[in-house]
C-alpha cells in the first residue's frame, strides 16, 4: 500500500469514530421511565358451548390495564369451562 492509501483510510476512521461516539454516548439521568409493569393472570367461566375469546382487555382500580392472551381452558362441570388469560400490563404514570 502506499502511504496516500494509508494516510486516507486512517483519517476515514478516524472520522467514522469521531461521528459515531456522540452517538453512542448518553446519561443515565436523561432516562425517564413513564410507567410500571406487572405481569397479570386471570380466569373467567363460560359455558361449555361459548365461543371463548382468544384475548381479553384487562385494567384494574390501580390503573394497570392492558391485552391479555388466553393460555389455558379448563373444564371445571360437565356445562362450563375456566379460560385462563396471562400478560404484562402497564400503569401510564404520564
């Protein structure tokens, strides 16, 4: 190589370096979290020939909320099943 071919792509990278450690660089303080999470599960019975929603809205007095997706059903008599719904829901502190 010659040395123009060196000298260039060494201030190249230098320059790419330059430009990408601003970006990289950030504080902790500058770091705001606007809301809480808590993973969730319920159940709701239905009878035996519903047609059981495959998810289902969930929110609750504290103002946690959120979708929930059905992870089980059990059949708890011989005319209703339990469906089981799971997820994370947030509280919006904002």
């Amino acid at each position: 190589m010659t040395l123009k071919k060196i000298l260039t792509a060494s201030v190249l990278s230098l320059s790419l370096l330059a430009i990408s450690v601003p970006v990289m660089a950030s504080q902790a303080s500058d770091i705001t979290i606007m809301n809480k999470q808590k993973n969730v599960t319920i159940y709701q019975d239905f009878p035996s020939s519903a047609d059981i929603p495959a998810t289902k809205f969930y929110s609750d007095a504290d103002g946690y909320y959120g979708m929930l997706r059905r992870t089980n059903i059990v059949q708890v008599s011989p005319s209703h099943v339990r469906a089981y719904y799971s997820g994370t829901v947030v509280q919006d502190l904002g």
